[in-house]
C-alpha cells in the first residue's frame, strides 16, 4: 500500500497549483500542474507493472 500513499501525497500536494491556475489563472502553477500529472501518469504506470507482474508470478506458481 506504500506506491497508494504515494499516489495520494502526490494528488493532495498539487492541489494548491490546481486552485491557483484554474481560479487565478497563474501560468507557473499550471506548468507544475503538469509535471506533477506526468509524475502521476508515471507512478500509475509503475503500479500497473508491479500488479501484472504479481499476477503472473501467482499464476504461475498455481502450475
């Protein structure tokens, strides 16, 4: 549950850089907006891989 902690510290901490971009219309907070969703999009990736690999490690071990 470590990379879901992540992943929710992560979310939470941009929130402040979503509030200024979208409500003030600040231009660097948007900027960090977007590195922070392309760091989400990685992690999210990462996850997907470990899951995949988990599961085909327990598939195989059922053989």
């Amino acid at each position: 549950m470590n990379n879901f902690s992540k992943i929710k510290d992560l979310v939470l901490s941009l929130e402040g850089d979503f509030e200024k971009f979208y409500d003030k219309k600040n231009s660097a907070a948007g900027t960090r907006v977007r590195k922070g969703m392309q760091d989400l999009k990685n992690m999210a990736q990462d996850i997907r891989k470990e899951v995949q690999d988990m599961k085909n490690a327990e598939g195989a071990d059922k053989k």
